[in-house]
C-alpha cells in the first residue's frame, strides 16, 4: 500500500487533547437552545400581512417575514411543512395573536423567491474571515426503491460556501451552488455580503491564485491573506524588489517548510471554519430539504440565520492539555 511505503516520510502529529472550561455556561446554552419562550414584536405584527398594493389582482396575504418565520421553526425543529404550519398556528393561539398563518403550499411556494430579511451577523471593526465549503445532499430514489424495482441511485450534491469568524463561529455570508462551482469563484460573492472591513482572510490552497488575492484587496486593501501555496507554486517577478504576500508566504515555506509556515501564521484557525460546518450539519442537517435550486439557495441561508442565533447563545471554551 502506498501508505505503508510512504510511513517514514509521514508526519508524525500526536492527537491533541482538550479540556472544557466552561461546562455550566454551556449547559446551560444547549438547554436554551430548545426553549420555547417566543415573543412577537409590535413591527412583526404589523407587517406579517402585508397592506394592498393598489394593482390589479388579489394582494398577498403574507409577508416575508410570515415565510421566514415558517422557514426558521422548519429547519430549527426539523418538521416538515405540514407540521411546520401545525406548530406555528399553535404557537400563535399559545400567544393569543390574532395573525393568519400560511399553510404549508404556501410556505413551499413563497421559499423559492425570498429574500432573508436581516444580515446574517453584526460585526463592529475588521474581522478575521476564515473561507471553506462543504457538501449537502439532495436525495433522489430511496434505497428500498433501488432494491425492489432497479434502476440507478440519483443523488445529487450542493456545496455549502462558508464564510466564519474564527473566533466566535458565526456565520458572515453564505451560498449555496452546484458541485460544478470552484471555491475560488465564490470567494468574491462571499465577500460581497460582508460590510465590515476584513483583517485577516484565511481559505485552503483551492483558492491559492491571484484572482483571490485581488478580491481581497478590492474589498480591504489592507487585508492579511493566508492561503497556503500549490507545491508547484513559484516566486513571480518582483518577488526580489516588491513581494507580494503570495511571495511571503511562498518565502517562507522554503525556509520552514509546510509546518513551519502553518505555525508562522497561524493557519490552524482554518479548522474552525470545519467546525461550524459540523455544527451546521449536526443542527440543521446534512441534507437539503427543498428540491429546486433557488428554493435550496433560501434554505441554506435561513439556517446559517438559525445557526448564528444559537451560536450566540454559547459555544464551549477548551484549552488544550496535550
């Protein structure tokens, strides 16, 4: 095996071992996760339905914030649309509100065109950025199908683009493509979405290239890039004179090697962006529920909205001991 030939050449990495420093905090945030207290502000009230238009034809019934309210308890508690509108009338009559609920064609309909009311999170001054994707399914025929009848299995795949804050692992922007989408592409639409000036941008070398470099520095001139070079990566021109930081980084690789120059900079803090794609998965789920791809691209976005609000709530702090 190639493995095995290769084992002398391996890095040994001992597994690191890490002790929770805030168990009671924490518990007590998972708990309130599942809380069930709810509130309806004054403005929700007044603008879930929506006024007349004055054009012809029949007025919506519902605003968005009626569908994203409906999207948020679907992904939050993993219920289908029909239960989704079970629990959201009840919630309503637990309140004593008044306020028409859409049923569940409607939710499924309204989720392909709408647009996630708020920014995912706020943020005050430069923040660190750490860029990733990851896969979610889109099932096709089941197992038991395939089993009685033949045929081919037909699951597809969505890539889930990520862009996190190390430190506290919320989620700054989002979006959702095919497979047939690179991680380079994405990092200037990501980008896009984030208003606050970036200090440090961390991605993996699926990005290395100077499209991405430039897509930095046209959102924060200034920004720090950390994207570990190609092994075939080599100095440009002016390397000598004017390095870039692509050049730095491609400096100090030769002088340190792979390992070295992920300690230099510390390019571990990446791995919290894998983090909270298992958070993700874990909470909302591994696979997309919607069957068309607009519909899908609203789904992701309103749970990385629901993942940021149970982030807040708390997340453990370990400290390495090992």
């Amino acid at each position: 095996m190639p493995d095995k030939a290769n084992q002398s050449r391996r890095h040994k990495i001992p597994h690191a071992r890490y002790r929770v420093e805030n168990w009671a905090s924490y518990d007590a945030a998972l708990r309130r996760r599942g809380d069930l207290t709810l509130w309806v502000t004054p403005e929700a009230i007044a603008a879930w339905t929506p006024p007349a238009t004055g054009r012809r034809g029949r007025s919506a019934l519902y605003s968005d914030i009626a569908i994203e309210a409906g999207m948020m308890l679907r992904l939050a508690f993993g219920r289908p649309w029909g239960q989704t509108e079970g629990l959201l009338g009840s919630l309503m009559r637990l309140l004593g509100l008044d306020l028409p609920v859409p049923d569940h064609t409607t939710f499924s309909r309204r989720s392909a065109d709408l647009a996630v009311a708020a920014a995912l999170t706020s943020t005050d001054g430069p923040v660190a950025v750490v860029i990733d994707s990851t896969g979610l399914t889109v099932f096709g025929t089941g197992e038991w199908h395939l089993e009685k009848h033949g045929g081919q299995a037909r699951r597809s795949w969505r890539k889930l683009h990520l862009a996190v804050i190390p430190d506290t692992g919320e989620i700054l922007a989002s979006d959702l493509t095919t497979t047939e989408q690179g991680d380079a592409s994405l990092v200037g639409p990501l980008l896009d979405q984030i208003t606050r000036p970036i200090g440090t941008l961390l991605a993996d070398g699926a990005c290395d290239g100077e499209p991405v470099y430039r897509a930095v520095s046209a959102h924060t001139p200034d920004a720090e890039v950390i994207i570990p070079p190609r092994a075939t990566a080599v100095p440009s021109d002016t390397a000598g004179s004017t390095p870039s930081q692509r050049d730095r980084h491609i400096q100090l690789i030769a002088q340190r090697r792979r390992l070295g120059w992920q300690r230099a900079v510390h390019y571990g803090r990446r791995s919290l962006a894998e983090v909270a794609m298992m958070r993700d998965k874990q909470l909302i789920g591994r696979s997309l529920r919607a069957r068309c791809l607009p519909a899908q691209k609203v789904e992701a976005a309103v749970g990385c909205k629901v993942m940021n609000i149970m982030t807040r709530l708390g997340l453990p702090i370990s400290r390495k001991t090992a």
